[in-house]
C-alpha cells in the first residue's frame, strides 16, 4: 500500500460550532468529501469500463479559483457531485450488464456456432483488455461454409505499431 | 557484505514553521495549515541547470515504477483523496484544474516519463510522486516577513512586480506581510518563483484535512535535502 490509510489522521470530527450557518457549511463541506470520495472510487473500479475524461465538468464550477464558498455555492457543489455520482453508478451498471449479455451471446456463440456465422465479437464488450476479437468462422474456409462447419475463433490480437512487413529483421 | 550506506541525517533546524492562516480562512477550514522550510542550494551552478545523476537516476526509477493503473487509482489513495476534496470545498474542480499529484500522473502517460526539467522541478517532482504532496519554491530575497494564507483584496495585484495581474476579492492565496505572492495552489507570481539565480529559497506546502503532516514533512525535507547537497 503506498500511502497507508491507516496513517490518515481524521481530524474532521464534529466541533462546536458558533452558527447553525457554519454547521451547516460543516455539514454540506462533509457531504462533498463523501461524494468526491465515491466519485473516485467509482472512476478507479470501473476504468477502463469508464474513463476519466468522459466525465463532464460540474456545472457548478463558477467560481473560477479557490475561495470560499457560500452557502449556496457548496449547495450547488454538493448538488452537482450526488448527480455526478449518481450518473456514473448509471454508466458502470449500464456497462455490466452489457458486459453480461456480450459474455451470454459468446456462449451462445460456442455453443452453436452455425447460428451465429461470421458474427464478431470484440473482447472490449467483455470488459477484457486488448485488441482481440471472437468470431464464428467456417473451418477449412469455403469447404466449411459449405458442409457448415462453423467454429469460433479469437484473433490474434493488437496489430503491430509498424505494421507485419516493418517488423520483420 | 558492505554495511549500506548511512542515512543522512537530518539538519537541527529541520522543523518546518508553521505560517499563518487569516481568522475567516482559518474558520472555514481548521485543519488548514501552512508550513515551510528555508533551504540554501548547495550547488554552486544555476538551478534550472541539468539535475545530478542521482536525481535524473531517481526520475528514471520513479518512472518505471508508475504505469497507466496508477495514474487512474491515484485519485482514491488516501493523500491525493484528501486534496481533491479540499479542492472540491474551495470550489475547484479537480477533473479541470487536476491536483497537482494527477497533473504529474497525467504527464508522465503522455510524455512516458517523468522528463527531468532542471534540478528544481526535478526535486520538487520526485518530492510529489513519493508523498502526493506538493511543494512550491519562492525566492527566499523576493519574500518579505511570514507567510500565511488569506483571502485577495478586489483588484489586488499578485506579486510585486510591475505589470502583476491583479486579483478579484476573496480569492485564496499565500501571502507574505505586504503582498500576494501565489493563488493557492497555483504557481508564485512572476519574479517571486524560484529562477536560475537563486540561492536561498522558501519551500512551502499546504497541508488539508486528512493529510499527516508527516507526508508533508517529508516532503518538504526531501525537497530541502536534495536542494542542499554540493
């Protein structure tokens, strides 16, 4: 672990407070930390599924600099960061299930292959890394389409930066 | 076996000072500090000058150690969580003006490398990518009485050179006794950073809510240490 978090010092315990405003200002300044700490998680769980840079920035983002907030301003704030959240908990369960019906479909594809010809399946929908892609090919080329041997195959992967001929020695 | 070498010891005035942190900023956020360190660089060459080999080996070292899944998970690691929500609470959004830890990560996906960019940068770079906490340099001869941090005046100017941009009301920024010398966050006002000709410099961090001030002790030592070697 490179930063343990057992080191963290939470030091944002509850303190009296002169103001009902200021507690709540303590209290939507929580809100914010809970929501940017869930936003993150969810952006590092689900990446690649979900990239950093699809994230839009926050409409509330007006005040051009650090200051600090008003009332109004860590309303929109925290605001911004629950729809933020809830948008991205949308995305990543958007995802996974078309992760699942993609791993359904391959199955199904193993299964009877003749159903699904030269059907093509990257392996990106499956939520794996690389270039790779399934596809229902006839065994033996045009003798296989004929006699209808049908099988799945994975390709070989990501292409090579310079091209087959550039690699050669 | 030869016994490792000894680790450096480390100066008798090694404790940073705290600076000092006006009443309305102090309120708001508590646990808000500032802390600095006075450095003399060592070297007798300029300081935007190539870095030394053990810096440009450390670079090296520190690039082949963080790759792609890093610069994404950093964002969740205790220390860097804890500025992107500070900076979420002083209204800067993170995915936009990136926290100075993910702004390293991000450069060293699109460079390959953390590139070495003169003895300074180099040292407070290798400072970040090992603590996820940022150090900046002032010339210590531009800096006039404590720092602290604080709130702009309308049309105050950031810096004191002439031509210095001037600055809209209540934003946050270090300052010394007489003007503003940086946004927070931000890099000191033109004249006040650290250039090539500098000797003594002061090195200060901001510390949130949830970072040690170990981490950012370390920080600044590391920065300090490096800077003061011949």
């Amino acid at each position: 672990m490179a930063q343990s978090e057992q080191l963290v010092i939470e030091r944002g315990a509850p303190r009296s407070l002169e103001s009902p405003e200021r507690a709540a200002r303590a209290s939507l300044k929580g809100q914010i930390g809970r929501l940017e700490r869930e936003c993150s998680a969810i952006v590092a769980d689900a990446f690649p599924r979900i990239s950093p840079a699809d994230i839009p920035a926050l409409e509330a983002d007006v005040v051009g600099g650090p200051c600090l907030l008003t009332l109004e301003e860590l309303e929109r704030m925290r605001d911004g960061l629950a729809g933020r959240a809830q948008d991205m908990r949308r995305r990543v369960d958007e995802r996974v299930a078309h992760e699942r019906s993609a791993r359904e479909l391959l199955e199904r594809m193993r299964l009877e292959p003749g159903r699904y010809k030269f059907v093509r399946l990257p392996v990106r929908e499956l939520g794996q890394g690389g270039c790779g892609v399934w596809e229902v090919r006839p065994r033996l080329g045009l003798i296989g389409m004929l006699a209808g041997w049908w099988q799945v195959k994975l390709s070989s992967g990501c292409p090579l930066p310079r091209g087959r001929a550039a690699a050669r020695p | 076996m030869a016994d490792p070498p000894p680790a450096p010891e480390r100066p008798e005035d090694s404790e940073p000072a705290l600076g000092w942190c006006a009443r309305e900023v102090e309120q708001e956020f508590p646990e808000l500090r500032l802390l600095l360190v006075q450095a003399r660089v060592g070297r007798p060459g300029s300081l935007t000058d190539g870095s030394t080999p053990a810096v440009e080996d450390r670079l090296r070292e520190l690039s082949n150690r963080f790759r792609g899944a890093w610069a994404v998970g950093v964002r969740r690691e205790p220390v860097p969580a804890a500025y992107r929500v500070f900076f979420r609470q002083i209204g800067l959004d993170p995915e936009v003006l990136r926290t100075p830890i993910e702004a390293a990560a991000l450069e060293r996906m699109l460079r390959g490398g953390f590139i070495s960019a003169g003895l300074l940068e180099d040292v407070l770079l290798i400072s970040l990518v090992d603590t996820s906490v940022p150090v900046w340099a002032l010339d210590a001869e531009c800096v006039d009485g404590p720092l602290g941090i604080r709130q702009s005046k309308e049309g105050e100017p950031l810096g004191r050179s002439a031509g210095a941009p001037s600055l809209p009301a209540g934003r946050l920024v270090i300052a010394d006794a007489s003007a503003a010398l940086a946004v927070l966050f931000g890099e000191p006002a033109p004249g006040h950073g650290a250039g090539a000709g500098t000797r003594r410099l002061t090195l200060f961090a901001v510390v949130v809510a949830g970072v040690p001030a170990l981490y950012v002790e370390e920080a600044l030592w590391t920065c300090r240490m490096a800077l003061e070697q011949q």
